[in-house]
C-alpha cells in the first residue's frame, strides 16, 4: 500500500491547514480531508472529500465539515485525486460559490 499526504498552508486563516491523505494499491483509494475549524464556513470537508472521490470514479464521500472521508475504484487516479481537491480549494479562493455540503 502506498500513502501520499500533502499538506498545503494557503494562508487562508490564521494557522490555516488543509491536509489531503491518499493511501491506495491497485485496486481502491481513500482519502481523507481536514479542514481546521477557522475555514469550515468556506471550505467543506465533505464537499473537498467528493471532489477527490469524483477524481477516482468514487461516489459520495462523508463526514463532518472538519473532517472527512472519500474513495473510489482506480487507485492509479490518486494524484488526480489530489489535484482536483487542490483545484476545488483554488475556486473557491477566487471567489466561486463557498463549499459547504448546505449550499449543494
């Protein structure tokens, strides 16, 4: 099994860490979204987690707005994965709708 964290400081609040975990083998990947609790009213972990299953042709994803969990069948998609998280926090730093599982 192989494992890839990155965590990113955007500097979207005071100590403000968005943290993506994808662990995969051939077969499945999961990953896991936190969010700290200063950027949950504009990001959604859910919503982040369903970006990166959408990524591994997953459906769904779940949790709190903290804290949350997603996978899906192609384990080589997982830095796809990743990235459309990347892209999702990206969009709404440029001002797109917030991300929160209520405005869904």
């Amino acid at each position: 099994m192989l494992c890839l964290e990155r965590s990113e400081n955007k500097t979207l609040g005071i100590g403000a860490i968005i943290r993506k975990l994808a662990c995969f083998d051939e077969s499945k990947t999961g990953l896991v979204v936190g969010v700290t609790d200063d950027l949950t009213r504009v990001f959604d972990a859910v919503e982040l987690a369903r970006a990166g299953a959408e990524a591994l042709g997953g459906k769904g994803g779940g949790g709190q707005p903290e804290f949350a969990q997603a996978g899906g069948p192609d384990g080589a998609k997982a830095e796809t994965a990743l990235a459309a998280i990347v892209d999702r926090i990206g969009a709404a730093q440029a001002g797109e709708p917030a991300l929160s599982a209520g405005s869904a």
